[in-house]
C-alpha cells in the first residue's frame, strides 16, 4: 500500500517510519519540503530536524501536500490539528475524493499557554470538522488517545489497553482495523464507538493524558477499559 | 462522620445509602424537602420517587439544603452539574466555610438533547467554578468518571481500574482517600492528579464515557491506567 503521511513532526516521523519498516510505500506530506529540509535546530519538544530524520530513512520522500495526497492511496493526518484543515486543503489539489483518511491530530490550541484547549470542542471535533469539509474523503479518527510511540508499537505498555475508532464508512474502518493488527494491535483491543461524531469523546480526552503524562513523568502509558470484555459488543463493528 | 449528601437522585442515592451502610450520619439535601416527598411518578431515567426510596432507608433524613449542609462535617455534592452552584447558593446559608465537599458531579448541558455537552468546559469546569464560587469550602473532585454503582463498590468491576483526585487542599484529599478506601477502593487505584484545575481533564472524559455506556449497553465499566504502575508517583499525593 502507498501512504502519505501528512505532517513533519514526531508523530508524522513514527507513524511513517513504522509504515516503511512494515514494506508500505511511504511518502510525507509538508507545506514546502524545501523549508522543511532547510531547518537546522530541533523542534519545540527537542525533535532533531526533519533533514537528520530523513537521512536515517532513505527510503521515505519528502513532498508538498498536493503531491503526497495524490502519490498516497491511503492518507494520515498527523499535522498539529490548529493546522489540518490548512493543510488538507492543500492537500486537495491531489485530488482527495474516495480516499481512506487516518485522523491521529487533535485540536490542541496553545494560543493561551500550557496546558492547551481544544479548538473545536465539545458540540464538534477534528474528526467532524475533516469529514464535513472534505465529503468526499473517508474519514476514520484512531490512535490520538496516546503516544506516537505507543500508537505503532503497542507492546511498549505491558498489559491490555485499547484503541479507539471512530468513522462514519465501514470499509474504511475494517482497513484501519488491519493496519492496527499490522502494528501489533490485538482485534480485542480495538474498541468501535461508531460514527465520526464519536471523535468527540476521544479528542475531549487530551486535557486529562496531558496531565497523567506531567504526573506520571512518562509517556509510555494508555487506557485500558475495565469490564467491556463481557459484553462481546466490539468485535466486527 | 455527618455527612451532608446534596442531591437526591439515584448518584445522591446510591453515595447516601453506602455512606449510611458503614455507620456514618446522613443527611441528603434538597431544594424543597416537601416538593421531593411529594413526587410520586419515575424520574426521567425511570429512577422510583424519592420518597418510595426513602422508606428503605428510614435512618437518612431529607432536608432542605442549608439545614443539610449546616448538619454535615462534610459534604457531597450530587447535584446534576447544570444546578450545582444554584444548590450551593442554596446551602451556602448553613455555612459552607471550612468545610470538606466531595464534588462528583458533571456540567452536563441537555439543553441541545442528547448526547449531552458539557457547560463549563475545556478553560474551566465545574469542579473549578465551585471552588471558585465558595473559596472556604475545600473542594475535591473525584468519584464523576464512573457510574454510581462503581463508586461506592469497585468490585462491581473485575480487575484493577483507577479513580482520580483533584483539589487544592492536601488534607481534604487525605480524607477522601481515607473515604474511598472505606468504598473499596485500594490505595493503588486512587490517582492524585493535583490541583482543582485537573478537574477539566477528568469531567471532559464524559462525552468518551456516555458513548462507551451506549456501545457496551452496560455500566460496569471503569477506565484502567495501564502503564501507570512501574512510575511509584502516585503514592502518598
């Protein structure tokens, strides 16, 4: 499968470094790959720039959004949410129509400091905001419960937990189910809460894994829901 | 201990009931204790009129809520969220200062149908609007990101699952600790997250909690930190 990961960062790092070891065609998506690879100091969390990245990974290309979008027979949106909308709009030029859509942002909005809010909130999420103003994409929110290093590599968290799916297209859903079961995924730890307004739920969860993560110290954690074993309500959804 | 529980549907209920069951003094407050014996219809989720509740429960008396809170070395506040602080307001005459209030309500806002939004929400949250309102009561948030069954018996829910803690005052927190183990909560599942602020990241779970009761179609269910237990930080907060 071709991917196009969208977003430079460490989350667009790991999730298509993990596609690539995997045997996936993998491409990054960024605003202006020249900017991108002109940068010299590392990131606002400590990231080395993407060019020491990229050097590591030879076989990952870097290239504008219209060009990822329309290399990717699967897309990610891994751009800081405050920007996915920008950035899927460029993006659109590549021609977005019938594609399966991975949405692993949230909408975390630093404009006030730490901790961050969620823009949108509440009455809406990313996930909502994508899927209305991209019809034609497939839109399926996973993975933004925990960190990009959990995400494609479960086992770093002893213990079952579980994540999410949220998505309005079936197809979509059973191929991102697949994709979670390549990265290690058990089909018991992936929960359907059904339609892509469920994104809601998932993406209100940050404030509280922002805080576990200054608490605990670590990001090496994520939730596990105690007692949906029995109801045997997940399985095919 | 007296204990001052305000609110009488079936989360004041359910915390007075086993309040009362391990020997503590209970009174539950209400607006107007004649309005709320004279009900005699089910409540909107089919929960039985108070007063049919109150007959198997002789030992627990109904007041109005100031004379509950006047009464009460502690308080719980069981109001549903939108009323909370009309409730307080109401109690705030029996002498709120320097009282311990357990706060496990949600800002629940039904007014646009279900599901629900909350209101405050993602800058601010109930736990904080009430600390805020009431700067002498010790407010402790903790207890609102489960079912009310689960609260005052863990056991309900098979295996380890976490209960969390926010508020300002360290010896208020020691308290509810002490409660929660009462309960049968183990000291282990009992995450302090710090201060009332961190009441927003656990009352915005509950939009995650209402879909997972929708698709479970049950509510003994808990949310488990996993990988929470090899940091040693909770201990003792």
């Amino acid at each position: 499968m071709r991917y196009a990961v969208l977003g430079t960062g460490i989350v667009g790092r790991t999730l298509a470094g993990r596609l690539s070891g995997l045997g996936h065609e993998v491409v990054v998506g960024t605003r202006d790959p020249a900017t991108t690879l002109a940068r010299t100091g590392a990131g606002p969390m400590g990231t080395p720039p993407y060019a020491a990245w990229q050097a590591g990974h030879p076989g990952i290309r870097l290239a504008a959004f219209a060009e990822a979008a329309r290399d990717g027979e699967v897309l990610v949106n891994a751009t800081a949410g405050q920007v996915s909308i920008a950035a899927l709009t460029g993006a659109d030029a590549g021609h977005l129509d019938g594609k399966l859509l991975i949405d692993v942002a949230n909408p975390l909005d630093f404009s006030r400091g730490f901790p961050p809010g969620l823009d949108p909130v509440d009455r809406d999420s990313l996930g909502e905001l994508i899927q209305r103003t991209f019809p034609g994409l497939r839109v399926v929110k996973t993975l933004n419960t925990m960190n990009c290093a959990v995400m494609v590599d479960p086992g770093r968290v002893a213990g079952e937990h579980h994540v999410f799916l949220s998505g309005d297209d079936a197809d979509a859903k059973k191929s991102v189910r697949e994709l979670l079961n390549s990265f290690g995924w058990a089909e018991s730890a992936v929960l359907d809460l059904g339609g892509i307004e469920t994104a809601r739920g998932v993406e209100m969860v940050l404030p509280l894994w922002l805080r576990l993560m200054g608490t605990l110290g670590h990001t090496d954690f994520n939730f596990h829901l105690q007692g949906a074993e029995g109801s045997g309500s997940w399985g095919g959804h």
